[in-house]
C-alpha cells in the first residue's frame, strides 16, 4: 500500500507500475511520490493529468512512469483463464477416450484390409478417400435417442448456436438448469434493480447436488426455452439423481440459498451526483456516463447561479450610473460656483482700485458675497469628494460581488468531475423474498463436436 512506504523510498523510485487505487489517500501519497521523483530527474509532472488517470485505471491495467520518458504509459496485463474442471468421474474418462480407442471386432478387420487397398489403389481413388471427411461418431455414452425420464421432470432444451464450419454434429448434455429473477432494493441509497440470473449446473456424485458454485452461465430467458430438440442431435446419459423427480424439490432451496449467498451486486455511487452505475457496468463506463450527467446538472446550476447573481449585478451597475451622473452634476456646481466667485472676487478688486471711495459700502458688500461664494467652493467640493467616494465603494462591492461569481462558478465547474471524484461502493445483496425461481429443472445444452472428438460450447 502507498502509505506503508516512506516517502524518501517513493521519491527514490525512478520507475513505477500503479494499478487501481480504492482510496484518495492513497492516490495522493502516490501523486506526492511521483511529483518528487520528476523534480527530482528534472522532468515535467502534470498533476492533474496523472488524478484524471489514476481515478479512471480499469481491472488488470497499469499506469507506468518513468522519469527518463516525457510521459506515463498505460497498459493491461495479459488476460490469461483456463476453464479446467474437477475431478474427472469415470463416465466422464470414458467419453473423454472414446474419440481416441480404435474400433473394436469387425471395424478393426475392415480398417485392416482397407490398408492395403488403399496403399495399391489408384491415385485417384487415394485422393478421393483422403478427401471425404467422417462424420463425427457418437461416444460410447451417448445415444440418437433421447433417454426416457419421469414425465413430472421438466425437461428444457436450451437453444443452440450455429456450428463454425456447418460439419459438427450437435450433441445434448443435461445439465440442472435455473432460471430466476432477482430484485434488489436499497432505500437508503434510492435504488431499485432487477436482474436475471440463469445458470447451468453439473451434478456431484459424491453429493448428488448440482454444484452451483461451479455452474457456467447458461445466457438463455425462460420464454426463449425450447421444448423440442434440434434434429439429428446426439444426447447424453440421464442418470442418478438427475433422473429422480424428488430432487429437484430439495435443489430448488439449494438453488435459492446459493442465489441468496452468492448473487450480490456490487454498485458504484457518484456522491455529488446522487447516481449509481447499472449492473455490470465497469467503472469506466459509469465514469463516462457520469460525464454526461455530469455536465447536465453543471450547466443547470451555472444557470440558476447566474440568475441568482444577475439582478445584484444589474442592481449594482445601476447604482453606479446614477452616482456618476450625481458625481457630475457636483462637479459642474462646483466649477459654477468657483467662476462666480471669481467674478465676484475680480469686481471687488476692480472697484477698490479704480473707485473713488475704497472703503464705500458697496465695496463691502461685494466683498462679503465673494467670501460667501469662497465658503460654498469648500461646500461644493466636499460635496464632490463624497459623491466620487460614494462611486468608488459601489464600484468596490461590484468588483467583489463579481469575484466572488467568478469563483462560485469556477468551484461549480471543477466541482463533481466524475474522473477525479471518489467513487463509494455499494454492494447488494437480494433478500430471500425477493428471489423468484421461474425454472427449475432438467436442462439439455447444446455442444458441438467435430470428427476428432473436440467439443465447442454451443449456448
């Protein structure tokens, strides 16, 4: 786990593989050891790009970095299953070795003396043998005849995909078939689900149980269930408490227990999006989905924020336009008043030097109204400096007011992206009401065998 390793030892470690990562601890110990290890080779490190990655990394793929490349590789590990079954039974041996044991009695002679013949024969005859390919022959357990059962078993034959080459021939295993239909529901979470589950189980021997841990699949509905075999099919042996009809009525709580026990669901959940991912659905495609909605529910509240702080804006840019208008009108009051004054002031200093009398009463009186319009010049202009005051705080909580639009909207647009957001887990599981088995029953699968005995799935 990244946080079990000193940091010197992460930023030591010149070339990483990072699989997924469940935790956003984890993901940022590791980021922190990467942006330290590139400082440290004097490489480039996009912190953001390596998240968006990181968050996004699939089941079996890997991000590798290495300092002396110019960016991260991904790449996925080889997808390597053998589907190898149990302990072989001896019916089981015996089928497996019946493409392989020579004929026995008459057919041994027949094989013999067509040896020879066919060594001394003509080109032509030799061609046409080599040509002519067998028909696959049925093994030693298996009949053209459908085996006899109680009629109280139902019997469904699961539909049969076409043969690769046309030359197979089509041969019928039984096999327990269950069919059910599972509903999931979790209130807390808002969810409501429904699934289908259809499986094909073998019988154990030693239990005489279908092994539903072991059963594969069968991809088939119930109304898609035929009830008449294909032609000319081979079919397999009926036998032992396959054939016996009060096991089917104990296999059907088995069915219902392992469904129960086995059959949870796990779910991914978007925490700012209030959604969860679809059954199956990996969590790349439920990232992409996300996007998506993501952007959807982004523009719709960008549009109600924007309507929100619109009329403020609007309310605002309003108010400073009638204090500029107001700051204008004092400004031109106030050069009025300091003209008048000048006027006033200029008479007053004519009169005394060009009068006869420089002390008369009109000399003073002029003189007053001059120092009256000097006080209404100090009046003006602090009218002035208040009106531009007034505009320069408006002007202030606009600005403000448009910041702080800008970074709501900025925090909305990096707010819930789905690549870097941390996803929750939700797991499940359908209670034992809300199981309904709709088939329960002997089912025959189809398989195709070609003349060397290898078997293809057909269903």
């Amino acid at each position: 786990n990244p946080v079990d390793l000193d940091y010197k030892a992460l930023s030591n470690a010149g070339t990483w593989l990072i699989g997924r990562l469940q935790t956003e601890q984890d993901q940022q110990r590791v980021l922190d050891g990467l942006e330290g290890a590139a400082a440290g080779a004097g490489a480039r490190f996009d912190r953001r790009e390596s998240m968006r990655i990181l968050a996004g990394l699939k089941s079996r793929t890997f991000l590798m970095n290495n300092v002396h490349e110019d960016r991260p590789v991904l790449f996925e590990s080889r997808w390597a299953m053998s589907y190898l079954r149990g302990p072989l039974t001896r019916d089981q041996i015996k089928r497996l070795q019946a493409p392989y044991k020579p004929a026995a009695g008459a057919g041994e002679t027949a094989a013999g003396a067509a040896a020879p013949s066919a060594k001394a024969g003509s080109p032509a005859k030799a061609g046409a043998a080599a040509s002519a390919k067998p028909a696959a022959k049925p093994a030693a357990d298996e009949a053209a005849d459908r085996p006899v059962i109680s009629p109280s078993i139902p019997q469904f034959f699961v539909p049969a995909r076409k043969s690769a080459d046309g030359g197979e021939t089509l041969v019928y295993e039984a096999v327990c078939l269950g069919i059910a239909k599972l509903y999931y529901v979790d209130a807390k979470a808002g969810l409501s689900l429904e699934q289908d589950v259809s499986v094909a189980a073998g019988i154990s021997p030693e239990l005489a149980r279908p092994e539903w841990d072991e059963a594969v699949p069968a991809k088939v509905r119930e109304k898609d269930l035929e009830t008449v075999p294909e032609p000319d099919a081979l079919f397999g042996p009926v036998g032992g408490a396959l054939g016996d009809p009060k096991s089917y009525v104990t296999w059907n709580r088995d069915f219902q227990e392992w469904l129960f026990r086995s059959q949870a669901l796990k779910l991914y959940r978007s925490p700012s999006l209030d959604l969860a991912s679809k059954p199956g659905e990996s969590e790349q495609d439920f990232r992409i989905r996300l996007q998506v909605s993501g952007r959807e529910w982004r523009d719709e509240l960008l549009e109600k924020m924007r309507q929100r702080y619109a009329p403020r804006i609007a309310s605002l840019q309003e108010r400073i336009r009638r204090a500029e208008q107001a700051t204008e009108r004092e400004q031109a009051q106030a050069q009025q008043q300091k003209l008048q004054t000048a006027i006033s002031v200029g008479s007053v200093l004519l009169g005394a030097l060009v009068g006869r009398r420089i002390t008369s009463r009109s000399t003073f009186g002029r003189a007053a109204t001059a120092a009256r319009g000097a006080g209404r010049i100090f009046k003006e202009g602090q009218d002035v400096q208040r009106a531009e005051e007034n505009v320069q705080e408006l002007q202030k909580q606009l600005e403000e007011l448009e910041a702080q639009a800008n970074f709501d909207t900025d925090l909305m647009r990096g707010a819930g992206d789905p690549l870097a957001e941390q996803l929750e887990t939700i797991e499940l599981k359908p209670r034992k009401t809300d199981i309904s088995v709709r088939v329960l029953g002997l089912g025959w699968v189809p398989w195709w065998r070609d003349d060397k005995g290898g078997t293809t799935r057909a269903f």
